[in-house]
C-alpha cells in the first residue's frame, strides 16, 4: 500500500468496481476525485469523502491538472449482448473515451495509469488456467474494445512512458459495505440468482448442462470485489514508468452454475427454481485465471475466496438494496 497520502482520479467512481475502489483508497488516506456521467452508475454509489464530477471521460481535458498523481480507470461500458446488437457504441465510448483521456493525462503530467481490463480480452481459452501470455482473441465487440484500449496504453507506455497496469479482471462479485453490485440490466450470475431468491424473478436460467465439465454447466473464476480493490493500490504502488504491466486478476478456482445456484440456495434458505435453456453462443466452458503474475509482481493475495463468503456479502448488499426484501 501507498505510504504517502496521494491524489487519484477515479473515472468510472459510481459504478460497482469503481465505488469499491474508490472507497478503499479514501480508507488508506488518499484524497479520490471521481469523474462519472452516471450512464449506468450511481450518484449515491460514490463513496463519502470523494469528490464528484458528473461528466464524461471524452472530456477529462477540462478537470485532470498536475495535481493528480495518477489515474484509476474503470469507466466504460460492459454489457457483452449490448455490445454484439450495437457495437458501435461499444467503440464509441470505450475506445474514444479513453484515447481522449490517454491524452488529457499526457498534457497535464499525470503518468500512472491503472485499468479495468477483463478476461473477455481472451476469448475462447487455448489452456486452463488462463496466463497473459495467452492469445488474445476476443469473441465480442465488449472484449475487442478493452483489447483495444490495453493496446493504446502499451504504445503510451513505451512511446511517453506512462506507468500503467491493466487488470484483467474475471467474474467480479460480492460487495464491501453500501457499495455493491446493481447493473441495469443485470448479466452476471451470482446477482441474478439473487433476484430469484429476493423473488424479484421466478427462476434463473441455466444456459447449457452438457458442457465438458464436472456437472454439465460453465465454470467461472469468482473474485471478491475487495480483493480486487486492493490489488488496485498494489498495482498503483507497482507502475513503473515505461512499462505496461497487465496481470489476471482471479482466485485461480472454478465453479460451476450450479454450484453457484446452490451456495445462494444454502446462503439465502431460498430454493431458488432453475429453468435449463439452450447454451448461448460465445460462452466458453471453462474460464479460470492463473493470477500467478499478480501475486509475484504485485504482491497479491486474496483472502476472500471463499464462495459461500462471497454469496453472502452479495445476499447482505441485495436485501439492504431491496425494502421489501424477506
Ligand atoms: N464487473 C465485472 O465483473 C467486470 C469484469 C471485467 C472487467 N470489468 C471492467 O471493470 C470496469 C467497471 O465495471 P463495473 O462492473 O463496475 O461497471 P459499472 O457499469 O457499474 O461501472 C462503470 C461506470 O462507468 C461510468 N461510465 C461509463 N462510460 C463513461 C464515460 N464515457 N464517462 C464517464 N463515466 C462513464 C458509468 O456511469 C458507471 O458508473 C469496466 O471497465 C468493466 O469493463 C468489470
């Protein structure tokens, strides 16, 4: 962690990873700045203690200024369906937002960069567990943009030498205090079930039971949203001028939809109905994350890998959300 008190901006700051972030780096002392348009954030997601700039990161040139000491870049869209029915829009805001905030960085001095990368820059895995010497293919316009932007910071670092991570972030769950998960609409499974167990929907869809896997269903890499948020402050502490470091982010485990369904079953008491549904094209059977890269070069260690733990934070933030909640 950052012995210093230090001065970030958080693009991206009322989201789900962004307000967690945000709220950590308040926590460790750090003065935070979050700049967001609340295109599918939250104003009462940005923690206390933050500063608030309601507009977009196309125009960071008119806020960011030599007093930032570098910045967490979360914003943009995230929605892998959207991104197939309108990718243009995808490219739109997640390229040519952050070309335009690549380049307010470069004019006001700030040289450290930290971004929200994903799994999806990978695609269809080659191997099981994923490393970042794997190809990268993504199989959505949501993956190519983040691709794309991991790219545009590779030539800053090396061309002006920016000091940037990027992390590739797999299936981000649970929740830390008011801040947790609330996209709209909802995609990721662990907030769906939930949905069903706060009767908000009548049974979860478990898209394809004859994939190659130990009961049929996908399997995915769960990571703690407050683990990730702290390798967050380790990867600020890690940049290193010039380079461009990126390291997966994910707990190295696997489990599957129906594991998940029945961990929210013995967390919420709720049976939690399922409906089988034909498999959805571009879903990889299995997507785990070697996170061997993060604990060696950042000194990364989750401690919250536990899915039952994470189920119920999840559960706990769910019902705070929901007044009629049982
Ligand atoms: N949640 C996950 O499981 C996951 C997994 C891999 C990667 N990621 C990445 O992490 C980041 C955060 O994801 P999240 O789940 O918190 O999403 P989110 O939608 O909750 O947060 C994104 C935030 O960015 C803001 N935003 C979007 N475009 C903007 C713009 N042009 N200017 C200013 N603000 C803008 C939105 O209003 C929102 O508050 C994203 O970059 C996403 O691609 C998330």
């Amino acid at each position: 962690m950052s012995k210093s008190p230090k001065k970030y901006l958080v693009t991206g700051g009322a989201g789900y990873v962004g307000s967690v972030v945000a709220q950590h780096l308040l926590e460790a002392g750090h003065a935070v700045t979050v700049l967001d348009d609340l295109s599918t954030g939250f104003r009462e997601g940005v923690p206390a203690g933050a500063e608030f700039i309601e507009g977009r990161i196309q125009d960071a040139a008119k806020w960011l200024d030599s007093s930032y000491d570098g910045v967490l870049h979360f914003a943009a869209y995230s929605q892998v369906g959207e991104s197939v029915a309108d990718p243009e829009k995808y490219w739109v805001n997640n390229v040519g937002g952050s070309t335009a905030l690549l380049a307010a960085m470069r004019d006001a001095g700030v040289r450290t960069l930290v971004f929200s990368s994903t799994a999806a820059t990978y695609g269809e895995p080659v191997s099981s567990p994923i490393t970042e010497a794997d190809p990268t293919a993504p199989t959505s316009p949501y993956g190519a943009t983040k691709l794309a932007v991991d790219h545009m910071i590779t030539g800053e670092a090396a061309a002006h030498g920016l000091a940037a991570v990027s992390l590739r972030y797999f299936n981000v769950a649970g929740a830390y205090g008011s801040c947790g998960e609330r996209h709209s609409p909802e995609s990721h499974l662990i907030p769906l079930v939930l949905q069903v167990a706060l009767g908000q929907r009548a049974s979860i869809s478990v898209y394809g039971d004859d994939y190659p896997t130990p009961d049929g269903t996908c399997v995915r890499d769960y990571i703690h949203v407050a683990d990730l948020a702290e390798a967050h402050l380790l990867a600020l502490d890690a940049a290193t001028g010039g380079e461009h470091l990126i390291c997966n982010l994910g707990n190295g485990n696997g489990f599957s939809v129906r594991e998940v369904i029945e961990t929210v079953r013995q967390v919420t008491g709720h049976p939690v109905p399922e409906t089988a549904a034909p498999r959805r094209g571009g879903d990889p059977a299995v997507l785990v994350a070697s996170a061997a890269t993060a604990r060696e070069r950042l000194g990364w260690q989750p401690s919250r890998a536990d899915l039952a733990g994470i189920v119920t934070d999840a559960w706990t933030f769910a019902r705070r959300e929901e007044p009629t909640a049982p």
